[in-house]
C-alpha cells in the first residue's frame, strides 16, 4: 500500500491532494484498504518522503535526505538508536523504527529533529538483515493461541506463536522460539516454539536461557555423533612418531579440569642448560579438514566455559576421551622440545608430532603445596626432581621476560561453588600461585618457539596480536 500512496503523490508533483481525494483516485472507498492507505501516508510522512502543509494534505518531498546503514539498538519502548561505527548515533523514536527489532541491520533516512539534545534523528526506512532468528522468553498460552514474551526488553515486541507449534508448552515456561515471519506493518512477529528450557524452580534454568540467548548449542548435530563414533581410538605405532612413551611428564591443572590439553617434561641436561617438554594432545589426527566434526568446530571457534558445565568444541570421545592427555595412557601429541640456558634463551629446539605417556595427573594445589609447603604425596615423590627442575626454569624464563621489559598482569580470579542442585553456595578466591605460573611460562616459551619457527621456515600461518593500548587505559 506504501508503494501506492508514493507512485500517486509522485505522479502529481508537485501539487498537493488530500489523502482522501488520493484514495478517491485509486478506487479506495472505504473499509480497511482506506485506514491502511492513511497510515501508509503517515508513515512516508514520518520518513520524510512526503511532506504535510496542513493535517491530512500531503505532497511528495523532492528533496530527499541522507540515507546511512547501521545495527538498531532498542533501549526502551519509547526510543533506540542507530549505531554508526565512524559517525554520532541517530535518535530513532518508536513511531519512526518500522518493524526493526533491536539488533537489526537497518537503512536510516536522516529527518529535522523535534528533540534539541539530539543532533540527528532518523526513522527507519528499510530492515537489511535480521538479527533475531531465536528468542528467549516466557510462553503466555491463550485460549486460542500464545505467544512469547522476550527476556530482552529491548526486543520490543511479543511472538506469535500458533498452538499448533508450541511443543505443548504450558503458560510460564521458559522457551526458545524461531521466527518464521517477521513483523509487518502492525502485525507482530510469529514463530514456532523449538525448544522448552524449563519452568520456574528447575535446576539449571538459568544456565540454560544463558545459553540459548547466545547461541551456544545443547547438543552436537547426528552428523558429528556419527562420525565421532567412527574415530579410531586406537594408539598405533608410528615410526614418523617421536616415541616419548619414557620420558617422565605430568599434566598440571585445576582440580575440576575435565580436558587435559597439554603436558610438561624437564630436566636438568650435562652441560647446565635445561631441557623444557611442552606437549600438547595432538587433535589434528582425529579431525579431518572440511568434514562434519571440523565444521561444527568452527561454527563454535571455542569451548565455551559456565558455571556449572563446559560446553566442548569437539565431541566428548575426543575432548575428554582420546585427546584428552589422561595419566597411564598413550596419546598423540605434538611435541615442543626446547633446551634453554640460564639467561632463559633457547638455544635449540625441535618440534615434531609424537607418542606420550603422562606418568601423573597433578593439580596446582598440591604442586604448589609440594614446592613450597614440602607436602609431597607418597605417589608425587618419584616426580618431584623433574616438578623442582621445571620450578627452576619458570624462574629462569619468568626473569628473562621482566628484563624483556614484559607486563605482569596479575588479575584476581573467582570461581562460583554450588551445590549438588546447582544452587550458587558463595564465592571463592582462586589465588594464582607459583604452580599457575610455572605452566604460563611453559607456555609462553613453547608458543614464542613455534612462532619463531613459523616465521623463520616461513611457512603460512594465523596469529593474533593486541593493538597499542590507549591513553586512556594506559592512566587507569
């Protein structure tokens, strides 16, 4: 109807008519067509294509303003904002935002502004891309039909929701629903209900509608299941294989890690240099470029870690089975073996995939315990002239970097305890002791030495950096 009111009063610049006669014109008498043809006047009016001289005449706006594309954030009923990344937001009152919702890609046409604090207002003239495809809220089932109420107020606008696509949800569950038809004119949103995350009083549930809000999935799709269970679990010789099976490691990490990643080796060579062991498991042998477990790895770049769970990246028979560094099992892992002398320089190093056996599983707890407090466990006793040569090269490797001129950032960590419901108990201090530290310049060392190695063979890779911090940072 929009485009019929335009392409009339477009047709008779630059003369005036009343929206009636215009109506009139177009065989519109009456009815709904009629309301629907002066709410289409008004909005263009609101948009700045058509100009109004007295209520309810209307002439096409030659002159048309400056049109600029940015993400919509609604902050309350009344108002939102379109961000400019390189230029001042524009005011958008709730009559002018069309059907955007909050986050949408969005076309904005700059209008006069009727508010003094803000120097440019807009209204909305086009949705470029949706950003809500789900939505959490709350279900309110009515006699005939429901619809959901989104947790984010910003949203703006309840879903629609037919029961026949409700999944037999009762009113006050919480719910994810996909939009299947997006607002129009004054018609609201609809969608089908996907998923019920629970109802008020259920363990977990707010975890769950954490999750849900951003994106980050319950389950892995049957493609990835079905392949994790065709994964050779199987450790098989392999002469291209550096056998490390006899040299002494352990994992050091938290007390509630379930994903060992990554192990440590040391010791103390002839010539009084040190011999640095960093292994980490070697996922690359089970995960085939292009194929489902890879792409669903992708999609979610990470493990995401929560209070009460982890969601992995990869599949629970990889992340926590075989490529999980378990102690008194053989495991794949690629291999950064570096000798390094008592400036901390390393002087040499070779790097190659490799077969390990991890001789104990140790926690930072009793790491640091056994180095500084001497409570050794009558099973740690065999490991602690390696676990004492590793202390001495974090010191060494740690030194080396404070005369590099490097930053210590020392930040407090806190960790949620809860009990068997899930229910929050307090909030501990996580202290960052010597153990914590030992492996971050095990670490450290280990990636410094495979960039180095990148660049030096030249060999095409990924890298990220951290761009010079602001002035502004730089005072606080």
């Amino acid at each position: 109807m929009k485009k019929k009111v335009l392409d009339f009063y477009k047709s008779i610049q630059p003369h005036a008519y009343h929206i009636e006669d215009a109506a009139m014109d177009n065989h519109i008498r009456g009815g709904k067509d009629l309301e629907m043809f002066i709410r289409s006047a008004k909005m263009l009016a609101r948009e700045g294509v058509l100009t109004s001289s007295r209520p309810d005449v209307y002439q096409y706006a030659e002159q048309q303003h400056e049109e600029y594309e940015g993400i919509y954030k609604g902050y309350r009923k009344s108002y939102g904002f379109v961000i400019m990344p390189d230029d001042e937001d524009i005011y958008v009152a709730e009559q002018n935002k069309g059907t955007a919702m909050h986050n949408d890609k969005v076309r904005v046409r700059v209008v006069p502004s009727n508010y003094t604090k803000h120097k440019r207002e807009g209204v909305i003239v086009d949705v470029i891309e949706r950003a809500n495809k789900t939505i959490v809220g709350t279900y309110d089932r009515q006699q005939h039909f429901g619809f959901v109420i989104p947790d984010d107020e910003r949203i703006g606008t309840d879903i629609f929701v037919d029961l026949k696509y409700t999944l037999d949800a009762r009113s006050g569950a919480k719910v994810l629903v996909k939009i299947t038809k997006w607002p129009e004119g004054d018609k609201k949103p609809e969608g089908i209900i996907t998923e019920i995350l629970g109802y008020k009083g259920d363990v977990g549930l707010d975890i769950n509608c954490i999750m849900a809000n951003h994106k980050i999935p319950f389950n892995f799709p049957d493609d990835v299941i079905k392949a994790s269970k065709k994964i050779d679990t199987v450790i098989h010789e392999d002469p291209d294989r550096w056998d490390l099976r006899d040299v002494q490691m352990v994992t050091i990490d938290g007390e509630d890690a379930k994903d060992l990643d990554d192990a440590v080796s040391g010791r103390k060579l002839p010539n009084g240099n040190y011999e640095l062991g960093v292994h980490i498991a070697d996922v690359s042998h089970y995960v085939t470029s292009g194929q489902p477990i890879d792409n669903e790895a992708y999609k979610r770049g990470t493990s995401v870690y929560l209070v009460d769970r982890v969601v992995p990246m990869l599949p629970e028979v990889l992340s926590n089975g075989i490529c999980s560094l378990n102690a008194h099992e053989d495991r794949y892992a690629m291999t950064c073996m570096m000798e390094i002398d008592h400036t901390g320089k390393v002087v040499h190093y070779r790097i190659r995939p490799s077969i390990i056996h991890v001789g104990r599983r140790c926690s930072y707890k009793e790491v640091y315990k056994a180095l500084e407090e001497n409570i050794i466990p009558d099973d740690l006793q065999d490991f602690m002239p390696m676990l004492r040569d590793l202390a001495e090269i974090s010191k060494i490797l740690n030194a080396m970097r404070r005369r590099r001129g490097a930053l210590d950032f020392d930040f407090p960590e806190y960790k949620v305890l809860l009990d068997h419901d899930g229910t929050p108990l307090r909030i501990v201090k996580r202290d960052r002791t010597m153990a914590e530290r030992l492996i971050e310049e095990c670490m450290l060392i280990a990636n410094e030495t495979v960039a180095t190695h990148l660049k030096d063979t030249q060999r095409t890779s990924v890298y990220r950096i951290h761009e010079h911090p602001s002035e502004e940072k730089l005072d606080l």
